[in-house]
C-alpha cells in the first residue's frame, strides 16, 4: 500500500473540511456529513495504520520520550500518529465553529483560531477560549454551549 497516496489523501480530506468549516461553519449539513463520512472514514484509517504499526513486534511505551519514539518507529504508526492529529484537530474546530455560530461570533474573527488549530492545534483552541471570554465578558468555566436557545 503507499502511504504517502494515504497521506495525502487524508491531509487532502481535512484541509476540505477545514475550508468547508470556514465558509459554511453555520450550515448544519457540514457538521452532519463530517460527523457522519469523514470522522468514520478517517477513524477507520487510523484504526487500520495504527494496527499496522503496533502490530509488528511491540516496543516502546508511554512512560517515557525514548519509549514513545520507539513505538512510532515505522512509517504506518507515524502515518497513524498523523491521521491522530488531522482528527482531533478538526474536531475542536467543529467545536469552536458550532461554538461561535451559537454565541454570534464573526468568522472573520474565527479565522486566525482555525488556521492557528490546524497548523498548531492547542495554540488556536487557547485563542479561541480567549476571544471566547471577550465576547461573554467573563473567562468560560465550562467547554459547552449553555443557556443558549437552539
């Protein structure tokens, strides 16, 4: 199999999302079809490579640096490792778009948090709680919509 075709289709796939996200960030249909194709999809992916990766003879671990890297010494676990980030880092952006839609938050204003979360994910999640505080006038104790009709 050729994992970089892998890579770049799912690099190609959430940078879809991610101007999807953007441009359309208050039409439900998007959140719909990546909650329900493209999260799927990808998780399917990463679920395969990261089998294939930790599959071969198991080294390494969480408790240490040296012990991580050696649990992404092939190409598949990195391809996986990689397909990790690409999921969850669209994820928070769904949730900071569905977030600043119900709160009333221009996109132009979202925009540098988006770019910041796909390049940099916790960077622009942090901006984002930041503006975020701004617009409610108080720093956020909890990570949900509250008090909002739908």
């Amino acid at each position: 199999m050729d994992l970089e075709l892998i890579f770049s289709f799912a690099n190609s796939i959430a940078f879809i999302c991610w101007v999807l996200l953007f441009v359309l960030y208050q039409k439900r249909w998007v959140y719909k079809a990546l909650f329900s194709v493209v999260f799927p999809l990808l998780a399917l992916i990463y679920l395969y490579f990261i089998i294939q990766g930790l599959g071969h003879e198991p080294q390494g671990g969480f408790d240490s640096l040296a012990n991580v890297k050696l649990l992404f010494s092939n190409d598949e676990a990195v391809l996986a490792g990689w397909i990790h980030y690409l999921v969850f880092d669209l994820f928070v952006g769904m949730w900071i778009c569905h977030d600043a839609d119900r709160r009333g938050i221009n996109r132009w204003v979202l925009l540098p948090c988006l770019l910041l979360t796909f390049m940099l994910g916790p960077t622009g999640l942090l901006l984002y709680v930041i503006i975020r505080a701004f617009y409610m006038g108080k720093f956020p104790q909890e990570p949900y919509v509250e008090n909002l009709v739908h």
